[in-house]
C-alpha cells in the first residue's frame, strides 16, 4: 500500500501544483502522447530482454503492492522451526531428522510453522543443508562455501527484475522526447497557421517530455526501488538459516546456534533475546 500512496502524492503534488498555477489539467490529457511513449518503451522491454527476464519481471511486479512478510512474527517462526530441528538431532542424532526432510508437508515439525511452509524456497534450503548434515560427508567449510554461491546465486537471480525495470524507468524521459520531437515536427506541417493554433499544437507536444519524465522517475523506477528492498529482507532469512546451522556444524548447542541466527536479523525485525528464549520455553512446555 506504501507504493499507492506514494503514487498518489506524486499525482497530487505535480497535478495539483499545475492546477493551483492556472494550467489546464485537460490539456495535459494526450493519448497519442501516451501511446508512442508506452508503446515504444513495452518493445523496448521486449527486445532488451530473453523471455526468462520478460516472466520474472512480470511476476514480481505485483509484489510491491504487498506488505513485508518478513516480520518479527514470521522470524520468530524460523528459529524455532530451526530449534525444534537441532534439539531432535542432538537428542536423537541427525539421522532422526530423515523423516522430516524427506517430506516437510507431513513432518511434525515442519507443519507447526505454516508460515514459514507458504515460501517453499526457504523450506528447500533448511531441507536441502540439514540432509547435506544427515549425509556427513561434508564439513563446516566446505556448507559454508556452498550456502555462499546458493544464496549469491538467489540474489543474482532475483535482482534481474530490478536491473530491467531500472533500465525501462531510465529510458522513459528519452522516449518522452521522441514523442515530443513527433509533435513539434507534425506542428512544422502547420508553420502558416495562426499563433494561437501553433501555440497549442507546440504545448501538446512538450506534454510527451513532461509524461516520459513523470513516468519514468515517478511511477516506474520507484518500482525498482521497491522491489531492491524486499530483495534485502529475503535475502537475510537464508543469512539466519545460514548461520544457524554453521554454529551447530561447529558444535555449538541448540540455543546458542539459534542466538546466532537472531543476530544477523535487522535489529527492526530481529526479536529481543529474552522475547525468543520465552518463546522457546513456550514450545519446550508443549
């Protein structure tokens, strides 16, 4: 909803300031205008890109307009998903962990956190590392190194909607002179006319710079923007996950790896130390 709102100050603060100027707000209504600056800038984007870039950009479009899953709540699901987990295997020994990385959506464990089931890519990463943990044929060193290039890998592939959405908003002010140098060469067609005629035809020309400008650094690079945000709040779920199971590869005992994952959250969603170890005794009394 941040994103609507911001919209609707751009429009109220740059049409609204025309307005209480004396302008017109019908003569900056230029569908023509509009149609050789979105039309240009859509075959842009098609040509500029390969289909994979086309479907993930259309995709993660409708993201912006939803609010932040990762909240406070949602971590404090993680760690102790992640708790739960380590305590079975240093209880019982990592081999008694198959079950539940086998087929997470019947595990125990796994579907006492519906939330953190809903992100399948999170869920594939904890299942993917812990059975590497079962397997023992890896060590600290070499996960580590692994969970690197995976989550490297994560980001280089999310950051492909923000790299070509960045690209459309910077070219929108050039395609917005394209309309505008359209219009004032169709007004050169009409040089005998009267001022007044030449005047307005000029001034509906100009209006393509002003939308191409407006759009671009307006409403669609604000996108990008946005959408580099999020991509920041996912990545640090995997730094948690990430962290966490390193500490117990290193030996260290369920709580003390699970306040290592605590610690690598931004401090506006991390939980307090003593808000996660209530919780953790919550779940150790159930």
């Amino acid at each position: 909803m941040l994103v609507i709102g911001g919209w609707i100050v751009v429009i109220a603060a740059v049409f609204g300031g025309y307005a209480l100027a004396g302008g017109h707000l019908a003569a900056l209504f230029q569908p023509t205008e509009l149609l050789i600056i979105g039309g240009a800038a859509t075959g842009a984007f098609i040509v500029g890109n390969n289909g994979k870039a086309i479907k993930a950009t259309l995709a993660s479009i409708p993201k912006v307009f939803s609010g932040s899953k990762h909240t406070k709540a949602m971590y404090m699901q993680l760690l102790a998903l992640l708790y739960e987990l380590l305590v079975k295997a240093r209880k019982d020994g990592l081999m008694a962990l198959e079950q539940d990385i086998d087929d997470p959506a019947k595990s125990p464990i796994f579907s006492k956190y519906p939330e953190i089931m809903t992100d399948h890519h999170v869920v594939e990463f904890i299942v993917d590392y812990l059975r590497l943990m079962v397997g023992g044929n890896m060590n600290a060193f070499e996960i580590e190194s692994l969970m690197d290039h995976e989550i490297e890998t994560h980001h280089k592939e999310a950051h492909v909607p923000i790299h070509v959405i960045t690209k459309v908003g910077d070219a929108m002010p050039a395609f917005g002179i394209v309309a505008a140098v359209m219009g004032v060469a169709h007004t050169m067609e009409f040089i005998s006319a009267p001022p007044a005629v030449l005047g307005e035809m000029v001034a509906k020309a100009l209006v393509g710079t002003f939308l191409g400008i407006l759009l671009g650094y307006g409403f669609i690079s604000p996108i990008a923007g946005a959408l580099e945000a999020k991509l920041q709040e996912s990545s640090k779920v995997y730094d948690c996950v990430k962290v966490t199971l390193l500490a117990t590869l290193n030996s260290c005992p369920p709580p003390v790896a699970i306040e290592f994952g605590r610690k690598v959250l931004y401090s506006t969603e991390r939980p307090a130390f003593l808000e996660l170890e209530e919780n953790l005794k919550k779940l150790k009394s159930r």
